[in-house]
C-alpha cells in the first residue's frame, strides 16, 4: 500500500522501547482503519475489543475484519494478545472465571456476544484447534463423532460412519486410520493428532475454523501435511491461524494481523505486510529485530 | 546422667567438625585435594557420633541382664532360696529402695536385714554399669575422631564417604517402618497359629456360626464356642457396601462440583469445610450414630411397620416393628458420611490431573459443562476414581472401628438385611480383646485370627487398587 502512513505512528520509531501505556500514546479513538480492507464479504467484524483478565487488561480496542473462505494469520511476539483475541471470537473466554470481553464482535451481522447467543451453539458454528494436540482418551472414531452426537446431528449408526469418514477424508487421515477407527486416539501421532482434532472440528460443519498456534508441538513434516491441509480447507471455511512462525503465516495465509503489547498495530494483505509494512514496528519483528 | 553424657558427646562431635575442618584447612594448603575441608569434618562429626550412639546403643540393651547377672552373683543364702517370683519382687524393693522410694512389701525378719544392704550394693553395681558405659562411650567417641583426623589426607574421598554414611542413615531410617510392619505381621501371624491350633482353618473362614463363648461347664446356655467367621465377613462386607452406596455418589458427585462448576469462593468455604469433617474423630461420628442417627431410623421404619400392617405383632409387621437402634443401615449410613470427605478430596484430586487442554477441545466443540463431565472427564477419570475408592475407601471402611462398636451391635447374624443388627470383623476383635484376658483360650486368640484375615484382605485390595490406579496413569504419560 504505502504512502498512508499517519503522523501518529510516530512512536513507533524506538521501537525495541516498551511502549508506554498510556492513551496519550495511542492514536486518536475511531475508526482506525487505514490498512487495505479485505476484498471478499467479511464473516467476522470485530469493534474495539477490550480484553480483561481479573481487571487487567490484555487487549486493547482491537477492530478486525476477518474475510470469508480466507485464512487470516494472527501474528506478534509473545503475549500480544493474537490468542486472548482468537479466544474471544468463539467465546471460550467466558470459561475463564474473571475474564471479562468488551466491545462488539459480529458474525454474519449478528452480535456474538449478544444475549440471545448460546456460546455453546456459537461453538458449533466456530470450531477451535488448539496449540497441543487435545484429542479426548477415546477411540479415534469416538473422537471424531463427539460433535455430531452432541449436538444430535445425525441419529442413525449409518449416517455417523459417513460423518465421521467425510470428516477424516477432509482432514488427510482417512487413508491413515480407516483400518483402525476404534483404536485410541492416544496411540496416534503428534501431527496426526492434530490433524484428528482438525477432523473433530469440521465433524460439525463449523463455518469458522479457529487454530491456536496448531503446529507449534509438531515436528516439519506434520507441520508441512497441517500447513497443506489448511490451504484445502480454506475452500469451505473461514480460517484464523495463530502463529510464531513467520514463514508460517507468508505460506499459509492471505490476510495478516500484527499485533503487539495488547494492540493491533498493522493489518493487510499477507504479501503487503511481509514485503511492504506500513508500521515500522511490524518490520522489525517480521525481519526478526525483536520478538 | 544421660543427658550430661549427650551434651558431653554432642560437644565431642562439634568440636571434632571444627577441629577437621581447621586440620584439613592446614594439611591441605598449596595441594588440590579431593574433598573440601568441611566434608573432612563432617567425616569426623560422624565417626565420633556414630561410635558412640552404637555404645550407648549396646549399653542400653545389655545393661539389663548384666546387672541381673552381677546381683544374682551376689545375694544372699536367704534370697537365694526364696521363690523366683519373690525373688523377682525382693529385688524390685531393693530397687526401689535404692533409688529412694518406699518398699512395696514388707519383709520378714532375714530378708528385712538384707533389704537396705542389698539396695546398697545394686546402686553400686547400676552406677559401676552406667559409668562404665559412659566411659566406654567417651572412649569410643574419641577413638573414631582419631581414626577420621587420621584420614585427613588429599586424596582420601571423604565427600563420598560422608555420602555413605547419609545414604546409610536415610535407609536405617525408611527400614525401621518396613520393619516395624513385618514385625506387627509375624506377631499377628504367630497368635493366629496359635488360635488354628484350636480351630481348623476351614472352620474358621467356612463355618457359619459365630460364637467366642466357650462354655466352663457341661450345661451351661449360649456358650457353644463356634468360631465360624462368615456372619462377621458378611457383616463387615454388607456395611461396606451401604457406606460405598452413601459415599462413592455423594463424594464423586461433589468432587464434580467442587472441580467443574463451582465458583471461587465456593470452592474457599466448601474445601475446608469436607477437610474438617475428614479431621472428625470417628468416635464422634459413633455418638452421631448410636444417639441420634439409630433412633431416628428405628422409628421411622416402625413407623413404616405399623403404618403397613396396622400392628406390631402380626407376620411381617412383627419383623418391621422390632428394628432396632442398631442395625447395619446406622452403621453404614454414618460410616459413608464419614468417608464421602475422603472420596470426594481423592476424586477431585484425579479430576483436576485430567488436563485442561481436553476441557478446552471439548468446550470448544459446544459441549456444555454437563457433557463434557460425561463424555471427557468422567470416562478419563473413572478408572483412576475406582482405583482410589477401593484403595482409601473400601480400606477405611472394612479397617472402622468405634462407628461400628457403637451402632452396629454385637450378634453375629448371618444376614443381609440392612435393618438388622450385624457385627463386624472390627467390633468382634475389640470385644474380645478388651477386659481381662487369658492369653490361652481360642477365646481370645480369635481375635488374632481374625486380625490377620482382615488383614490379607485388605493387603489384597489395596494391590489391586494400586494396579488399577497406576493402569490409569499411564494414560496421559
């Protein structure tokens, strides 16, 4: 993009400095949004999202808009806030006692943190992945049929073979477990567990896939069959990966958010953000400088 | 005296701690020695200590018969002659005596001479023993902190051999518990040799009549001497299961609530609270059941009773209107709220290890709280809360004592019927063993019959259990 950058963003010019809490510092309220918008409909919209745990806060007055049928990579140095953010767009920071959201998050127009939304329904609608492969100590096939039977998505024995087997299919592991589908899951691989709990995800047709730095335990390989796997999901869902990885994010994702400290300071079209950062923050630590 | 000693030798090993650490400072100046200074005192500290706690050890064991031996040297022609047990008392007086305190008995005429005479000459030979053993200590103590200045040279590994001495001290100390049980188990097995003298082994674990009188004379009522102890296993098993029914529910179900849904400040005042009624003696849970639980329940089943047949004395009405204040359902029911703090603290504790990453995944799927327990947690936990039930709970159940004294009663029925009166292997155990015993009876040796089959089985139990739990474990390692 260039030539939009704003007299404002001056501090970030030390950047290696811990920036000062302090709203004066920050550019002025308001819509914020002067990186490149995303080019097809947006499924998630978020509006100065506040996060605070216990009264102190992690996030500050996020505003993101996540495009649909994309994958949108979080990325920044550790406690950034990119995973207190993911958290928030499926709820899962309300089992967090002391946790607290603000601002608006919207879905398809709608308000997810709204008062008729069951989190547990919304969950349906927005599966996670988590950073260590969770699968529950049950057999593969249980695992992959959890969300189905809990949410009475399919009733005959018949129905849940195919559920489970399209699911497995759809996440790469089919061809690696269809002999053994009642199994442990615990007797799995690393990478294949993570694929397994991908496949625990889309068994419930979500339409967003959220992913908590999925490939972080994983050795490259599996990383490489998760990365390749994520490009083919992007087809049918809206995906939202947190990431350490810088190559990571280029290889995977068409959207990129930085964050830092708590704020998002740079969104935009992956190629833009690594090859032409409008903050001079995000190219220090895209070019590895700091975090 | 003693304590005199101590200090003298705690002085001793002080002084041989500095005395090699300033040795070993000197000798080892200019020159790379293996240990440091301080291990070379430390190396004395314990040759001097050591030595001497095994003297005083030894003294402490021997002083006893060495000094019997020296009085009976000794006595007198007319103490002498005495009968051993008058004997035994005669010198007990002069003990006594000696030390100052007022004889028991009083003596007749030669032996009432003798008496302060021989008072005189025991307190000269217990002081000759004790002055020796100090003597004897203080010796040794000085001799091993020669030997340890002696092996204050560079190359001797004194680190390593202090590390030896701990290593030994530290299994000395992990031995005397392992040793003390299989003392407590040779004693138990011994008496209970002796009680299968007297009674088969087969009659025992398979009769069915249990009644530990034996009669003195031919004609005497109620005294068969059976000692078949089926009704007590039956007993003791059928309160174990009514306190499990009470306990596992109730105890697993307020762990889930404890671990899964309550709040913080319900989980700061409920904890503490299961944790003060795990500390309650379980004699105050026997007062609850014998004075206020018992009667409750009697009068509400005969009430039952009347209210079914209309009067007390006619078929099944004269059963049910003649339960009594005892009866296993008390003992059992008590004995279930006192173990529901122990089930409940242990199954919270395995429901916590499950990690939170499967809570996490299954939230995350949109199961609700109420699903995940049962789909996830409960499935993870199981094997390992089992485990747990049958190791603490089913252990403590079967072992309880005072509840079932005091609320269950002491007829061996045979039967299991929550509302009739059972006994337990516990309860017959302190029945026979309290009071005046005669340590030759089949009577009072049942009870050590009875001690060790309680014994085996609860050996037995906890094997299992500790397999189920470590079967359990290893699934998320």
């Amino acid at each position: 993009m260039g030539g939009q950058v704003l007299p404002e963003a001056a501090p970030a010019q030390t950047p290696d400095r811990p920036e000062p809490r302090m709203e004066d510092a920050e550019p002025a309220p308001g819509p914020t949004v002067v990186d490149t918008p995303p080019s097809g409909p947006i499924k998630i919209a978020a509006r100065d999202v506040s996060v605070f745990y216990d009264g102190k806060q992690a996030l500050y007055d996020v505003s993101l808009d996540i495009p649909d049928k994309t994958v949108t990579a979080l990325i920044g140095p550790s406690g950034c806030g990119k995973s207190t953010f993911l958290r928030t767009m499926n709820r899962m920071n309300d089992t967090i006692s002391g946790a607290k959201v603000t601002g608006r998050i919207a879905m398809d127009d709608e308000d997810i943190n709204d008062r008729s939304i069951d989190p547990v329904l919304l969950r349906a609608r927005v599966g996670m992945v988590f950073q260590r492969p969770n699968p529950f100590p049950k057999s593969i096939y249980e695992n992959v049929a959890y969300g189905p039977k809990i949410h009475g998505l399919v009733s005959a024995k018949s129905e849940m073979d195919g559920v489970v087997e399209s699911a497995l299919k759809r996440a790469g592991l089919w061809e690696e477990v269809a002999d053994r589908l009642q199994s442990s899951a615990m007797g799995l691989s690393g990478g294949q567990q993570q694929r397994l709990v991908i496949a625990r995800a889309i068994a419930v047709n979500p339409e967003v896939i959220l992913m908590d730095e999925p490939c972080s335990a994983l050795d490259p390989i599996a990383t490489a069959r998760i990365e390749e796997l994520i490009d083919e999901l992007r087809e049918r869902f809206c995906i939202v990966i947190v990431t350490h990885s810088m190559a990571q994010a280029a290889r995977v994702s068409q959207r990129t958010a930085f964050f830092h400290m708590g704020r998002l300071v740079e969104t935009g079209d992956t190629e833009t953000i690594f090859q032409n950062p409008r903050e001079r923050r995000t190219l220090d630590y895209i070019t590895g400088r700091f975090g | 005296m003693i304590w005199i000693l101590l200090l003298i030798l705690a002085a001793l090993a002080a002084a041989a701690f500095v005395g090699g650490r300033t040795l070993a400072q000197g000798r080892f100046r200019g020159v790379r020695a293996h240990s440091r200074p301080a291990q070379h005192g430390a190396y004395a500290l314990i040759w001097v200590a050591a030595p001497a706690l095994v003297v005083l050890m030894l003294a402490g064991i021997f002083a006893a018969p060495i000094e019997r031996q020296l009085t009976a040297a000794g006595t007198p022609d007319a103490v002498a002659a005495l009968e051993p047990f008058r004997r035994e008392a005669f010198f007990a007086d002069a003990h006594r005596l000696g030390r100052g305190e007022p004889a028991l008995q009083i003596w007749e005429r030669p032996l009432a001479e003798q008496l302060p005479v021989e008072a005189r000459r025991m307190v000269r030979v217990e002081r000759t023993l004790q002055w020796g053993a100090a003597v004897a200590a203080v010796l040794a103590a000085i001799m091993g902190g020669l030997f340890a200045f002696s092996q204050i040279r560079p190359n001797v590994r004194a680190r390593n051999r202090v590390e030896g001495w701990i290593w030994g001290a530290l299994f000395v100390c992990s031995a005397v518990a392992v040793l003390t049980t299989i003392g407590i188990i040779a004693s138990l097995a011994f008496d209970a040799f002796r009680f299968f003298q007297h009674v088969p082994v087969t009659e025992f674990l398979f009769g069915t009549q249990w009644s530990p009188q034996i009669a003195i004379r031919a004609d005497q009522v109620g005294s068969s001497g059976a000692f078949g102890a089926v009704p007590l296993f039956a007993g003791t098993l059928l309160i174990m299961l009514i306190a499990m029914l009470v306990a596992a529910p109730i105890g697993l179900l307020s762990a889930i609530y404890l671990s899964e849904y309550a709040g913080r400040t319900a989980r700061a005042v409920i904890k503490p609270v299961l944790e003060i009624l795990a500390g309650v003696p379980t004699v105050v849970y026997g007062f609850f059941a014998a004075l206020t639980v018992g009667p409750a329940l009697r009068v509400f089943f005969n009430e039952i009773g009347l209210f079914l047949i209309g009067g007390p004395l006619d078929g099944l009405g004269q059963y049910l209107a003649l339960v009594q204040n005892q009866m296993a359902l008390t003992a059992g029911a008590v004995m279930g709220i006192m173990l529901i703090p122990f089930v409940s603290s242990l199954s919270d504790d395995i429901l916590n290890a499950v990690p939170q990453s499967l809570r996490d995944g299954s939230f995350a799927m949109g199961a609700t709280k109420s699903e995940t327990v049962k789909r996830v947690l409960l499935p993870a936990a199981l094997p390992g809360i089992a485990g747990a039930l049958l190791l603490a709970a089913v252990s403590r159940a079967i072992g309880e004592t005072m509840i079932v004294t005091m609320a269950a009663g002491l007829a061996a029925n045979l039967t299991f019927n929550p509302l009739d009166t059972v006994t337990t292997v516990t309860v017959q155990i302190v029945t026979l063993l309290t009071g005046d015993q005669e340590f030759n009876s089949a009577k009072t040796l049942s009870a050590f019959g009875l001690g060790l089959t309680l014994f085996l089985v609860t050996l037995m139990l906890n094997i299992v259990a500790q397999r189920i739990v470590q079967t359990y474990r290893e699934q998320y390692d």
